[in-house]
DNA sequence: ATGGTAGTATTGTCCGACAATACTGCAACC
DNA sequence: GGTTGCAGTATTGTCGGACAATACTACCAT
C-alpha cells in the first residue's frame, strides 16, 4: 500500500502573503513601475497584521521583485536587475566551493559564441558601447583593469542581443573578478595581453567577421587559462579560497 | 569641481542585520549545517527588536541561506539548493521577457558541450544515473515526460562534473518547460523522437566517445528547435506566453 | 530501556505605540 | 507666475509586549 499520510505543509502566513504577491507580479496584476499600496492597506486587504506584511515584503525585495526608489516611501514593484540576480548566483557557487577550473571551463564554452554572435548581431550602438569599454584598458589602478576586463564582455554580451547569455553570463563575470585581479597584479604583461585580445576581437566584430571573433576570443580566454597558471593561482581551488589568497600573498609564502 | 554631495544611503536595520548575517556565513564563521541562535537570542546579540531580526531572517531566507529542517524550529544555515537558485533566475528572465530563442540559443551553446565533458568524464555511478533517467522516456503523461527531457540533461551535467555548468543549465530547463509540455502534447512523433536522440546521446557518454555525444546533443537541440516550429510556438515569444498559452488555453481566451 | 508527562523554549502572529520623514495643499512672497 | 515656507497627513522603521501552538527536554513510572 502507499503510504496513507504525506507531511501535509502548512505555510505560515506570512510566506503565503509573499506568495500572493509574487503571483500578483509575475500574472502580470501589478506591473514593474507600479507602486505598491502601503503596508497598513495590504495588511487590512489581506486581514493578517502588518509585521506578516513586512516579512512578505522582505522576502519579496531580497528576490530583487520590489524596490524602493530613492527618497521614496511607497514600495516599488521592479524588474530583479541583472546584477542583483546575479550575485545571488555566486554566493550560492561560492558557498558550493566552485573551482576556478569549473568558472573557467564554462567561460571557455559561453564566451567564443558570445563573440560570434556580436560580430553577426552587432549595431552602430552595441559596438560604440564595446568601443567605450576600451577606455579603461590597461588602467594602473589593478581593481579598475580588472573591472574593464568584465565591462568587455557584458558589452560583448550586450553586442550579441541575447538577455538569457548575458545574464548566465554575469555571475561568471563576479566570480572571476578577484582572480582577475590576483593576475593583473602578479602577471606584469597581463595588462597589455588583454588589451591586444580585445583590441582584436573588438575588430572582428566590428567587420562582421563571425568567424575570426570567436577565434580571438578563444584565444583570450585560453590566455587567461595560462595567466592563472602564471599567477600561481591553483584552478582546482574553490574561487573564495583563490581570490581570499590574492588578498595576503605574503602571508602564505612565509613559511608557517 | 565634482559634486560635494553624494546621496549618502541610510540602512534601514533590517538590512544591517541581514548584510551581517550574511557575512558571518559568507565568510565561513557560521557554517551549513550550524543551527542559528533563537530570534530573542539574537536581537539581544545585536541590540535590536525581534521583529527586526525577523524581517532580516526573512531576506536570508529567501536568498537559500537559511532553512528549517522539516518540524524543527530552530534555522539552520544551509547551501542554496540549485533548484532554489535557478528558481529566482527562472523568475527574472520571465519578468524580463525572454523570449524562446534566446533560452534555446543559450541552450545550443551548452548542451553540446556538456554532451561532450560527459562523455569525458563519465564514471559507472553518473552512467547509471543518466541511465536512470531514461526509465520515464516515452512516458504517457505529457507533463511526465516534459520532466524528464529535464531530468535527462540533468543527469547529463552531473555527468560532466561541472557545478557552474549545472547551474547556469537549470534556469534554461525551468523556462523550457513549459513549452516543451505544449511540444509533446501537439507534436505525435516528439516523444519517440526526443528518446531516440537521447538514447544515440547514452550511448555515445557510455563509450567514451565525445565527439559522438557533441554531434547527436546539437542534433537532438536542433531538433527541438524543428519541434517548437511544428507546435506553433513563436519562437520571438515570451517565455510567460508561450508556456502560458499551453496551461490555460480556454480560460485565457474567455478572460473578460 | 521504554514510554508517558509536565515544564520550558521558540516560533508565528497579533496589538499597539511612536519618531522620523515623505507627500500635499495652501498661504505668502519675490 | 513661480518660488518658498509651513502646517497637517500618511507611511515607514523600530520598538515594547502579549499569547497560542508546538518542538525540545528532563524527569518519572513501568
């Protein structure tokens, strides 16, 4: 026989307020843009009392669904930005001990389609936008050279008009980031090689040439395989440890 | 001269409270599996009322840090779940209007590649998983067998042993989902179909061969790509349409 | 040891309160 | 006319406390 009783779950009230939302929003009742009534009102609409409101809305601005605009009182229903989204995505990776090499392995296999497609899609717009990227190549300031490395490729992803790319691209993008700056510390040509790979695959695109983009950015991302290596920085390490270690170099090469 | 002013941002407590429960779990002094305080315990902690603590508890919940373990009381800090994780993207790319190329584009892009890492990296466990999954294939129940077109590229990434893969795909068949249920109800042939090409796929992991397993997974994502044009599903679409339009046809049509 | 039982701890929800501040309308002023 | 000042209201953030339901615990009886 099956079994006769299955743990029945009952919700507590206030996660069944934040479901109530959460359905409103995404059926599409409440539109991004549109203001929220005041916790008082929903509460009486919806007969619990105002901390369970406040719990729901807690819940629902962590999911980046409502959002107080500056010097605003009244809640705003929003569209989760992708940054938010994404970060939500690498603490849960980087809780999960992803490795450099798994981060890595996936740029490897996202990035050169992301190149083709821009050289295909690309539009007087998109690639101004890569071609102000460049800007901050080769900046002294290491956070900032490492921060344009990232900027190329959501300028990149942007190129290739593809929202669902761009989004699985960015936690990717946050993840790499303290690596990133690990090599461009550590590695002295590691400035001038990325700005030469861009400067390349920004060409590429720029023709139209498919082809030759994805094959630059193969190669980039390939260089940035051996800058680790070069950095010293081992791929099969979970990505805190890798980006903690960038923080206190000295430390771990004293002995003990 | 630059401004003088800058906005400067006031955190509410609440939020203060969760940054710093964050941390202490981001950084590792509160580890999964740790059972948090009591509320009582931790407003006195930090000196401020538990209906703030609440609220702050809520927003990590929410964010996958903290669960209850079934009829316990006390929080325990945990990993997100991938599920959970991916449920928040699913969310925003639906908000965001993607559209059913974008999601296949992306999945063209992957699924060939894990195809591949699968098949080099397969063991006897993750073969007999992916073997597993083939046990639903052809299923009657349309929903049944929608899920395990899933469950199928599931087992795939566990295969290829890449957590970042795993979790980039999972958004992608969340946001499938739906329109594959419209595919296999309005196309006959689809279920044969998806299981041959699975089957061509298995075989190829188990024998090591990767580029066998690359080519029949793009043939088998073409191929879905060929079944979504035959269920007249608008590729341009939205996700939320398309997926929406096969759950509640009549009612939608009688809506006011 | 096993099983029952009473007491305690903790959560979910409520009530009410109050200060700080954003919004509103109106009068006054240049 | 447009700006400024101001009083009044609405709304949030935070607090204090309360209570029922229930998980946990320690103890006692068998």
């Amino acid at each position: 026989m099956t079994e006769p009783f299955v743990p029945l779950k009952l919700e507590p009230a206030y996660r069944k307020v934040a479901a109530a939302l959460t359905a409103r929003i995404t059926e599409g009742t409440l539109q991004p843009g549109d203001r929220l009534p005041a916790e008082l009102e929903l509460a009486r609409q919806l007969g619990v009392h105002r901390s369970t409101i406040r719990e729901a809305l807690r819940e629902l601005e962590s999911g980046g669904l409502l959002r107080r605009e500056r010097g605003s009182k009244l809640m705003m229903v929003t569209r989760p930005d992708r940054l938010a989204i994404a970060s939500g995505v690498t603490r849960a990776l980087t809780l999960h001990q992803a490795t450099v090499a798994e981060v890595w392995e996936t740029m490897t296999l996202i990035e050169p389609e992301v190149a083709e497609l821009a050289a295909l899609r690309r539009t007087p717009e998109t690639v101004s936008a890569l071609t102000a990227t460049m800007a901050d190549a080769e900046h002294a300031d290491t956070a900032r050279a490492a921060a344009q490395a990232a900027e190329f490729f959501r300028a990149l992803a942007a190129a290739a008009a593809n929202n669902v790319l761009s989004l699985s691209q960015e936690p990717l993008l946050q993840l790499l980031g303290s690596s990133l700056v690990r090599l461009i510390e550590v590695v002295p040509q590691a400035r001038s090689r990325i700005a030469a790979a861009q400067r390349r695959i920004l060409e590429a695109v720029e023709r139209g040439d498919a082809a030759a983009a994805r094959t630059w950015c193969e190669k980039h991302i390939r260089d940035y395989r051996r800058g680790f290596e070069l950095a010293g920085i081992d791929l099969g390490l979970p990505i805190a440890a890798a980006g903690g270690a960038s923080l206190t170099p000295k430390t771990r090469s004293r002995k003990r």
